[in-house]
C-alpha cells in the first residue's frame, strides 16, 4: 500500500503541484489508487524522467518518516505510454476515472474523491495545477452541457474494454494512429543519444525491435516454412510480443484488420493445448529480442 490514510494522499497531490511548478507538468487526470497511481500529463518543458524522480522521492521520504520504514515504496522504473492527446485524451482520462469503479472500490467514478473525476463533473474546486482543458476545451467557455456529455460518455465505458489498442500500447510504449507511430519514428529515432532513450524509452523500443519482415522469417526457421501456423504465429509475435499495431500487420500480409484479429485468435486458441507450439513461440520472441540493435537511418 502507498497511501495509508488522507493525509498521505492529501501530501501526494502537493507533490504534483510541486511537479507542475518546477518542471512546467501539466496534469489532465489523475486517480490515486490504494497501491499505485495513474497520472494522464504532459512535459512541455521535457525532464519526464526527473520531474518523476521528484514525485516518487519525495513521496517517499514522506511516507518512510510517517510510517516508520525505510527503503523503496514503488518498484522499479515508472511505467509511461507516449500517447497521440489529440485522438485518445476521452478515452484516456475516462480509463483514468473509471480505475476506482474497476477495482469494485466504488460503483459510481464520482464516489470516489481521489481522481479528478469530481473536477471534471464541477462538484467542487478544482486544484490549481489541474487541466482539463486538453479533454473539456476551453475552460472559459466550459458549459454544463459539455460537463455532461463527458459524464455520459465516461459511465458508457463501466465495464467496457480499455482503450482501443491500449494493451498493445502497454508493450510498445505509444498509444496512437499508426500516422503518428510514423511521426515518433521519424522525428526522434534518428537522433543518437542515450538521452532521449531515457526520457523516451519507446524510442528504444521502436530503435530495436526487428520487422515483421524479420520476425516471418525467424517463425519459418522455427516451424519450418510450410508449417500451416507461420502466419498467424508471426502475427501474434509481431502483435503481442513486439506492438505492432494490427492495422501495420495488415499491410504486411494485406490481410484485413479483422482477418488479423481472427488469426491472432486461432493461434492462441491452438497453443493452449499445443505445448509444442506454445514453446515455438517463446522461442521467437526470445530470439526477436536479442537480436542486435538497427542501426538509425
């Protein structure tokens, strides 16, 4: 558990503001959850890594001296996804909100007063350092109407799926139209540098995973390259293992994204009891991530 008591969490929130304050982060949602947190922010001024090393040390320090304890209180490196605001920020800020509801702490995201799922809903002032322009638009011009619009739209999602491509996201780090992995790519991986691969660790993603192209060979090298299960094995590969996106899969195979969807189904629904197949798998994706590092283009 992080947050013990209102307190802890009271303290958490002057943390961000602290955040927003030295390092320019600008918080669209957040949801303090009772072992983790989600935080839906942009890094104008770039510093992700330190703005975050602030918020979980001093956090820390905090809750070791409060609670009499010491060493870690998160585990590992912070866990980010690049994501494309300008299409995803609803369903992003509603996965935010609906944390609590999922997690059966509440039935109802306003229930809970630790998101700022209130702010969004006008139920009570909102923090200083707290935007919701980026979701609701203009805060000037923010009328009851569009209040409940997101309201409807954020209760349409209880017990629905994350966001589309969202477990796809959690692998490769980015979350958003495949034009916009297209300008990830090419505005950032040709600059060397271990630094951008620090603030940006999908850039190293993107830097080292092989192609498709790679990945088909190595399944045929695996399973021999008449095997009937070459296909859709390096289509759950490229789409589980190494995030493609499955509308890029498509265009590999000039396969439809629902034909992709429907071999990725097959496939996983053959290895449950293909122990033989299931160890093939591992294999490619082991050798799909050793392989050396791409040179930047």
């Amino acid at each position: 558990m992080v947050f013990l008591s209102d307190e802890d969490r009271y303290y958490f929130l002057k943390v961000l503001g602290d955040a927003n304050e030295k390092f320019g982060m600008r918080f669209s949602a957040y949801c303090l959850m009772p072992n983790h947190y989600h935080l839906f922010a942009e890094t104008p001024w770039g510093g992700l890594s330190k703005a975050m090393h602030l918020i979980n040390t001093t956090y820390t320090v905090y809750f070791n001296k409060k609670h009499t304890r010491c060493g870690h209180l998160f585990q590992g490196r912070f866990k980010s996804i690049l994501v494309e605001a300008e299409t995803y920020a609803w369903e992003l800020s509603r996965y935010v909100h609906l944390n609590p509801v999922r997690a059966g702490i509440v039935c109802l995201p306003e229930d809970y007063p630790w998101s700022s799922y209130r702010d969004y809903l006008g139920l009570r002032r909102s923090i200083s350092w707290l935007d919701t322009s980026l979701v609701l638009g203009d805060s000037a011009n923010l009328s009851k109407e569009s209040r409940n619009c997101y309201a409807k739209f954020v209760l349409a999602g209880i017990g629905g799926e994350p966001p589309s491509g969202y477990n796809e996201a959690k692998r490769s780090g980015v979350l958003g139209s495949s034009a916009f992995m297209d300008r990830i790519k090419g505005q950032h991986l040709e600059i060397g540098g271990s630094i951008q691969d620090r603030e940006k660790p999908q850039l190293r993603f993107f830097r080292t995973r092989p192609e498709i192209a790679d990945i088909l060979v190595l399944t045929k090298k695996e399973l021999g390259p008449q095997n009937k299960f070459v296909k859709n094995l390096t289509i759950l590969v490229c789409q589980h293992a190494m995030g493609y996106q499955l509308k890029e899969i498509g265009s590999f195979f000039k396969m439809s994204i629902s034909g992709i969807s429907n071999g990725r189904r097959r496939i996983q629904k053959e290895m449950v009891h293909n122990e033989a197949l299931d160890a093939a798998f591992q294999r490619i994706v082991s050798a799909s991530m050793s392989r050396p590092e791409r040179p930047d283009r």
